[in-house]
C-alpha cells in the first residue's frame, strides 16, 4: 500500500495539479468524469492514497535450469560495440479494491527506472469501472462481480468476463485474478481465445474488457435498482 504524500513536498507543475493541492478538487471522480489528462502522478497518490500496486509477470526464465518460469520483467538485449546492451519491460496494474484501476508499462536499461516509469504511467492511466451482480443466480444487488458480459481483444488475446453469482470466486489465470481483484471483483467467470501466453496482451484484454464496462449502455433502471456502482 503506498503513503500518501505530504503537501509540502509536492509542489505542483501544472493548473490540475494546483488545483489538487489548494482543494479545488476533492474527490479524483471530478478528474475523470471531465476527461481531464493527469501528467503528475501525486494526484493520483492525494486523492486515492490506499492504491495497492502488482507486478504483471511478462517475461519468462530461459535456460536449462529454471527455464520456462514466469518473471516480473522482459529483458530485451542489443548488440552493440561494447557488448550487449540490456532493457527491462515492466508491466503495472494499480487498484483500491472499489473500482479504481490503471494499468502502465515503462522500459529502461535500469531495472529500478523501468519500474519506476511503469508506476507513474499506471497512475496517468487510472480510470473508474462500474461492477455490479448481473447474474441472473444471485440478484443481491451489490457490488461483487460485473454488471453483465463483457468483452476485451488486446492484440492475438481476446477474453470474456462474465458475471458470477456470490461465492463463486475468480475462475480465471492467476494474472486475471490479481487483476480483477484490484479492481473490486471478487465473483466473476472467464473465457479465453488467442495466444494467452502473451501475458502482456492478455493483462491490457482484461483492462479493455473492464473500460467497456462504462461503454456500454445500461438501462436507468438498472442503475437506480443498485445493479452498478
């Protein structure tokens, strides 16, 4: 869980950033409803300080020993005059547990900078998902699973999130659970097409299919029932 910063250490570099610092603006869903761009990311960290943050594992051990094994980084090398020249990829998923999600990925040839850069870039890209119970098993009318069906495609990956009734569990990849439950989802089902070993693809699938959510038209009263949050 990461500490909110302290308002004397930040000094804001631009008019939204100001504005948070002065408590112009209170609450980040005033951000994102206006489609307003966050450049720094301690805007993200006052208004959301109870963010939890996971490392995607995208990359993969090579070797006879320990081959095969999932890592937290891609390492990408480059032949150049002095020998080789190594980059690191890493993939970030940011969350509350209440909806707020965002997903970022940085490369440098400092392993401690790409994760870094991942981290601020997740933060830029945090957005707001509606969850809800559209499982017609269950109808508790609160907000432990997705309002209905959704789709997400992310390159070859494409996946579909279904709604499940309470106490059923995330049935889906280890990835997609730390993913959804990021998120808020504790209840959901999941069907995948595609080179899914592309973990990479897979990770922004799950996140398209969540921001489709908001894309979708939803009947009023559907809304006013409780059924989205």
């Amino acid at each position: 869980m990461k500490k909110m910063i302290k308002k004397e250490v930040w000094t804001p570099k631009t008019r939204l950033g100001r504005m948070v610092k002065d408590g112009e603006i209170k609450n980040i869903d005033e951000i994102i409803s206006k489609g307003l761009k966050i450049i720094e990311p301690e805007i993200v960290d006052f208004l959301l300080p109870d963010l939890k943050s996971e490392l995607m594992n995208i990359g993969q051990a090579k070797g006879k020993f320990g081959g095969g094994q999932r890592r937290p980084f891609k390492r990408t090398q480059k032949k150049v005059r002095e020998g080789s020249r190594n980059t690191y990829t890493y993939l970030i998923v940011i969350g509350d547990g209440k909806g707020y999600i965002g997903i970022g990925k940085g490369s440098n040839r400092e392993s401690f900078m790409a994760r870094q850069t991942a981290l601020i870039n997740a933060k830029r890209n945090i957005m707001k998902i509606s969850r809800g119970c559209g499982d017609w098993e269950c109808g508790c009318k609160t907000t432990h699973s997705l309002p209905f069906t959704v789709e997400g495609k992310s390159g070859s990956v494409r996946i579909v999130l279904k709604p499940a009734p309470r106490g059923t569990g995330l049935v889906i990849s280890d990835e997609g659970k730390r993913i959804l439950k990021l998120a808020g989802i504790s209840d959901a089902w999941a069907q995948t097409y595609g080179e899914s070993r592309t973990r990479m693809n897979y990770a922004y699938a799950v996140l398209d299919a969540l921001k489709n959510i908001r894309k979708t038209k939803v009947q009023e009263k559907y809304i006013k029932h409780g059924g989205v949050a």
